[in-house]
DNA sequence: AAATTAATTGAACGGCGTCCAATTTTTTAA
DNA sequence: TTAAAAAATTGGACGCCGTTCAATTAATTT
C-alpha cells in the first residue's frame, strides 16, 4: 500500500500535477491516462479520485498548469523589451504553442460537459494572460482609443490563436503557408493601422 | 444476423456515414462511437471494420462529410449575393459551426496519429472550401495584387477560424466578448484596407 | 450439388473513467 | 496506553471503448 505519510495531502496534490504534467507533455491528450499518471507516482488510482475528484477536475488543473507556464514564458519575453513588443509576444505565442505542443493543444482538446464552466482560478489564468496582451496594446494605442484595447486584445488573441492552431494542426501544411508567424504578425499590424 | 443482400457494399457505406454523422452531430465528438453507430445501422460492430478499416478511417469519413456540407452551405450562401460577399462568407462560416456545433468542433477536436497525413480527397475538401475564400478575395483586391489573394486568404481564414473557435469554445465568454462576428468581420476589413 | 469466396458476427482482449467496500493508517478521546 | 473515530489508500468490479479474429452464414462459381 501506500506511502501514507510521505506526503501531505498538498504535497501529494503537486506530485501527482508534476507527474501528470509531464506524462501529459509526452504523450499528449488523446493517450494521457489518469490511470498511468497513478502508476507514475507509485499510487493508485483510487488516490487521484481521492485528490482530484474525477479526471476532468485534474484535466483543469493540470491545463491550469500549462496557462501558469505560458503566462510565465511570455512575461520573461516582454522583461526589459524596448521596442516590439507585440511581436515579442506573438513569437513567445507560437514558441510556447510549439515547443510544448502536447500541452498547449490540450488546452483546447479537453472540454468541459456541456454547461460546466471552468473554475474560478482557471478563468483567472485565461484573464491574466489576456491581460498582458492588453497591456500592451493599449501602449501601442492613441491615448483616445485606450478604450478599445481590451475588444481589440480579444479579436488579436482570436487571430493569432486561428494561425497558431493552423500552424500546429496541419491545416497551414495543407494550404501551402510556410511562415505562419508572419502572417500573424502581419494582421496584426494591419488591424493597428487602423489608428495611425 | 445480417441483413447482407438488404445492401452493396456501396450502400452500406453510406448508411453507415449517414448515421454515423447523425449520431456524431447529436453526442459529439467525445462521446462519439464506432460500436454504437453499428448498433444504429443494425449490424456489428465487425462489419464496420469490414467497410472502414478503423476508428479513424470513418471518423475522416464523417468528418469529409461534414466539409462537403459546409462547402456547399458556403456556395449556397454566396450564390447570387451581389455585395459584401466576404462578409456573408464569414457570416456563413459562423452559421454553420455555430448550428452544427458538434459536427464542426469535430474536424478539430479528432486528430491522425502524428506524421499520418488525411487522405488526398479529404485534403481536396478542405482545399475546395479554401478556393471559395481565394476567389472572394481575388474578386476584392486591386488587379495588381491578384498573387497575394491565396496567401492573405490563408491568413484570413485562419483569423476567422481563430474567432469561431473562441466563440464556440467559451473563450469570448470568458473574455466579455458578445460581438465574434463583428469582430471577425473587423479583422478582415483591416486587412483589406491595406489595399485601399 | 459441391466447392469456393465473401460478408457478417460477436466473444475476447486490454485499456479507459468511475465507484466503493474493505483495509490500513493516523488522529482523537478516554 | 489503549480504544474508538476519522481519514487515507487500495484494488477489484462495472460498463464502456477500439481492435482483432476464428467461426459462421450467405452468395457465387464450378
């Protein structure tokens, strides 16, 4: 059995996250198992329901973790940057996407049932991440329209998704696109050319 | 048993897609499966495998299915429009994901193996829905910029994606975003007036 | 009518998420 | 210190899943 006192209940929650994390970076969600997670960190599988409640509760925490990530690499992208810093951000966009692909796709593979909204503190996540891209589009904007940064950081965000999932998914390969950060980078100018 | 002189092989086929893609449309993708569209036809799960070869060889079936109606739900749209036909393209882009949920998130959410590329006729699917969108835009920019019709109708479906996507998946509601289509829309004009 | 070919079946396999009675460990109370 | 209560942990059982394949049934050919 069991390791009992090894770990307090939280120290086993971040096991069993680290553990999940990784498994689910190297195999990526379609082949991610509660179960094997359970094998990896020498409990069983009646511990991690015990922990998390059911898988999708450690789905979302586990996604969480990767939103932690993402908005840690591109806040270190934009640290101390000068000058584009939007398309510092679209790259740190795509670099993340790609150099952690299992993950980032899993962001949006695992969905919720039906009329279940995420946690609190996951919704959080997604905010804080669209916040820095605000941030920094209203300090690109004219002082009069800092108002349409945050629909502006929205519809930019959609793009730059659309190309990355494009980017990733096969779909760009398919049409011939061989520089989807470029593209991107490209609408997004466009749309700041509205307001010079 | 079987019912095996009730059809061809040909028409087994398509009673089998056509169920399968009800099915699919009603339970989406996740609890979408192969044991119970058999069930649906009235033969086993076998002969499913007889016909299709595997799981993922119908899901691409029914996912072909799904891109030959919106191919045609597009074309129906346009047809005989004399003005703005970008923006009822885009308008028709979201109509169908948006009415046909679970039958458009399943192009995304079901993914091949990784390095197995779809088949030649599902790649002329989505390069025929792609056509549409080159052609539009051709239609709509200076003749002196006729080339760049394929590359920025590339990158435009891809920012339109983007928006569908975060509609369908919460992300605007997350965000506060009541207006995807008019966003989307907005990102296209931008683009175009580079142009103008 | 017999032999050959093709279609169809469904049990079996290993894996999944989920549940939960039984067990073990820890904590609390006496 | 010991007995009782609470908490943690286990792993078998359940009903799904995609996949395989020997056995069976039906159609076709000889």
């Amino acid at each position: 059995m069991g390791r009992r006192s090894d770990h307090t209940r939280e120290e086993l929650r971040e096991l069993i996250l680290e553990e999940g994390h990784r498994q689910l970076s190297e195999v990526g969600f379609a082949r991610f198992s509660a179960r094997e997670v359970a094998k990896g960190v020498g409990y069983s599988i009646g511990t991690i329901y015990n922990v998390f409640g059911s898988y999708n509760a450690l789905m979302l925490a586990l996604n969480g973790r990767t939103l932690d990530i993402w908005l840690a690499s591109l806040e270190e992208r934009l640290a101390g940057r000068e000058n584009d810093r939007l398309d510092a951000a679209i790259e740190a966009y795509f670099d993340f996407a790609l150099g952690r692909r299992h993950a980032w796709t899993a962001l949006y593979d695992f969905r919720l049932p039906e009329g279940e909204l995420p946690s609190e503190s996951y919704r959080e996540k997604v905010a804080a991440i669209t916040g820095v891209i605000v941030r920094e589009i209203a300090a690109v904007l004219p002082s009069d329209a800092r108002d349409e940064a945050l629909p502006l950081a929205r519809s930019l965000l959609a793009s730059v998704h659309g190309h990355c999932f494009f980017a990733l998914n096969g779909t760009f390969t398919m049409l011939g696109e061989d520089d989807p950060v470029g593209a991107a980078k490209a609408r997004v100018a466009d749309a700041l050319a509205r307001y010079s």
